[in-house]
C-alpha cells in the first residue's frame, strides 16, 4: 500500500566515513523533494479518477521515488550531486522500465545467431511518468 504523507526514512550510508559525510549533506538537500514529489504522486492515485496509462505512470514514480530514498550507497549519491531530483528519479524509472522490458520480452535472436533480450524502449505510460518527473 503506498503511504502518503509519512516520509520514508532513508537507510545509513554505506561508504568511507568521508563519503557517508559528503553523500548526508547532498541526501539531506534532495530528500524533501523526492518526497514531495513521491507523495504528490501517491496522491493522485488516491484520486482514483485516472486513466490507467496515468495511473500506471504515477506508480512508476512513487516507485522511483522510494528507490531513491532506499539508496545506500553513499559513492552513488556523491557521483550524482549537482543532479536535478527530476533527473534522478527519471534515471530511476527508466530504469525499471529496462528492467522490465528484458523481464517480460521474449528474445530475440542477434547476428550471431545466439539471443538477446528485444529492445530497450520504455512503455507509453512509464515514458509519460518519466516526462512528468
């Protein structure tokens, strides 16, 4: 169930203890964002009146969102300072959408006759998520 309102505590760090530092104070600046975002997104889909391409897009950023506040590793957050928190939670669905499309896709066969997963592009909705975010 997503839960609106009550802000999901972020995990501790893992990293050097000047990592877990650097990567606090650059947590500590997105955070109320991301969660703003996430909770107006899980509000609307209390609304209940969306389409379910809309519905489906907000979920991938509830979704994104949480992934963002579970992020542990302190290098990570380090790497992506100075990012926008639309950028990340964008990288973020984007990348459940790879995720899910190698899942669910049958496979394809390569020139090498061997096979690979068929594609990379995002669906409609988590692609509309993404813009949105």
């Amino acid at each position: 169930m997503i839960v609106v309102g009550q802000p999901l505590a972020p995990p501790r760090l893992r990293g050097t203890d000047s990592q877990i530092a650097w990567a606090l104070r650059i947590r500590a600046e997105i955070l109320p964002e991301i969660h703003a975002i996430r909770d107006g997104s899980a509000g609307r889909l209390r609304i209940g009146t969306l389409s379910s391409e809309e519905a489906e897009g907000y979920s991938a950023i509830v979704e994104a969102a949480d992934t963002l506040i579970a992020e542990e590793r302190a290098g990570w957050w380090i790497e992506r300072r100075g990012h926008s928190t639309h950028s990340l939670l964008q990288e973020r669905v984007e990348a459940a959408c790879r995720a899910a499309s190698v899942e669910t896709r049958p496979l394809a066969p390569t020139r090498g006759g061997g096979s690979a997963p068929g594609g990379g592009v995002l669906s409609r909705s988590a692609s509309t998520a993404a813009d949105r975010v």
